[in-house]
C-alpha cells in the first residue's frame, strides 16, 4: 500500500505563510515510516515519536489576505456530523466482520477508510472506530480551510526544532539540553537496546502477541529498563538527583526501581557528601 502522495502543506512560522511539507528524503525515515509496528515509536525508547504525535494535532487554517492565516474553530456542528458518518461506517464495518457483504469487504473498508500503518496492524472495530473518526472529523473540518500540520509541537516555542521523525521529545538531541543528554547516553547503547527487545521477544514468543501495539510498547518498555539497570543504575540515578528536577517517584518510573531504592540512595548520596 502506497502512503500519502501528496505532501501535506505547512504552517512555516518563519516564513509564516504555508509551505509543501517534503515528507522526507531519507531512506533512514521511509523504512522507518513504511513499518506498521515501529513508525510511531522511539528508536531509542518505547515512547512516541514527536512526529507521530504531531500527527494527532493537527490543525485548520484558513487563508486570509496578504498571506496570513487564521485557525478555523472546530465547532459542535461540525463535531456532530462527523460523528454520524463515523457511526454509519463503524456499523457497516461490525457487520461486513460478520460475513454480510462478502469475505473481502472488511478488508476493502480498511483499505478504503484507513491507513494501516497508522493503524499499527490492528483491524479490531475499536481501532477501526478511533481511525475513522478522527479522519472524518478531520476532514470534516478541513471543508472550513486548509488542513495543515503543526511544525511544531504543542506546548513548544516558536521557532523550535521541528518534531523528529525518529526520537521522542526526551530523546531528540534538539529539543534541550536535557534531551541531548539522554539521546548521546543512550545512542550508545542503541544496539544491545535492539538485542534486548529481540531477546525479550523470543523469551515471551508463546505469550506476546506481535499484532498488538501494546506488547511492542510493553517489549521496548522492559528492554529500556533492563538496559539502564544493566548500564549503571547507579550512576544513572546520581545523574538525575544532580539534575535535581525530579521527583523520586518520577526517577523511580523512569529507572524502573523502586522509590525506596531511589531513597536509599539519596542518603547513601548525603552519606558520601557529609564524610568529604
Ligand atoms: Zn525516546
């Protein structure tokens, strides 16, 4: 299945007017893009790539003159009519499962409605509901103006890095400083990272499904975590409190150890501090 053919447009805060989005122009990203499982997530991590969540935000604009553009509102009307016409498919969808229009036909709806990359493989009525509704509203909504997709991500500055195709925000080297501390930290280990979620892999083959989402994201969640204890819990740990903008609980979810060894440590920290 091809994926889109025509390039989205772009709000560009610079230039602020719309500019063609080129999707991209690396092999790295098009393999990457091209995998239903993979696309959306993290190379070095199970979190989602600022892409894929900047995918979820997008937006309608409409043109104005001299080349500004305004936000359309996403009105309750709009929201209703979308929200029948999904209702339809998602009824016709349950019923084509149940045989009634023939074996192709669940098949030809998500070819038709759906892009199965996005979808991540999953064909259930529930992913089928979540994917077309968003679409509708969506397009919908772009009856109003122009679709466009944010460059940047929400809650950022202007002016900031474009989301990356590839990392999430902790780990895109140019989102912050924090970010590039973590990517250049974990760079390092991308390969025993992808051994590790092989090997995870093979060891819960007869209890993890691989059509389901969220085992990819449980696989990467444990391989991460069992990477970092493996490289130096401790100096990990160290790390974080020295950066001082954590929580223990967070650090603790982050390491995967519990808060009371998080605590431990803390003291074990003001232990050494104290006798120097
Ligand atoms: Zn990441």
């Amino acid at each position: 299945m091809k994926k889109r053919e025509k390039a989205p447009s772009t709000f560009d805060p610079f230039l602020e007017r719309l500019v063609r989005e080129s999707d991209t122009s690396s092999d790295r990203i098009r393999a990457k893009l091209s995998n239903v499982y993979d696309w959306g997530f993290c190379e070095l991590c199970w979190r989602s790539t600022e892409y894929s969540i900047s995918v979820g935000a997008q937006k309608v604009f409409k043109r104005l003159k001299r080349g500004n553009v305004k936000v359309t509102p996403l009105t309750d009307a709009i929201r209703a009519a979308a929200q029948k016409k999904a209702d339809a498919l998602v009824a016709r969808y349950e019923q084509a499962w149940k045989g009634e229009f023939g074996r192709y036909e669940p098949a030809r709806m998500l070819m038709a409605y759906c892009d199965m990359v996005e979808m991540r493989g999953d064909r259930s009525v529930s992913a089928f509901r979540e994917h077309v509704e968003r679409r509708i509203l969506i397009a919908a909504w772009a009856r109003h103006g122009d679709l466009l997709r944010p460059t940047k991500l929400p809650g950022q500055p202007e002016g900031a890095a474009k989301p990356s195709k590839l990392y999430c925000e902790a780990h895109n080297p140019r989102r912050s400083d924090e970010a590039r501390r973590a990517y250049q930290r974990d760079r390092r280990f991308a390969l025993e990272y992808d051994e590790l979620i092989d090997k995870i892999w093979s060891q819960e083959a007869g209890t993890l499904p691989k059509w389901d989402i969220e085992a990819h994201a449980y696989v990467r969640r444990e391989a991460y975590r069992l990477l970092q204890a493996l490289k130096s819990p401790t100096s990990t740990m160290d790390d974080l409190l020295t950066l001082g903008t954590m929580s223990q609980a967070e650090i603790a979810r982050q390491l995967g150890v519990s808060r009371q060894a998080v605590s431990a440590a803390i003291k074990r920290r003001a232990q050494k501090q104290a006798t120097r």
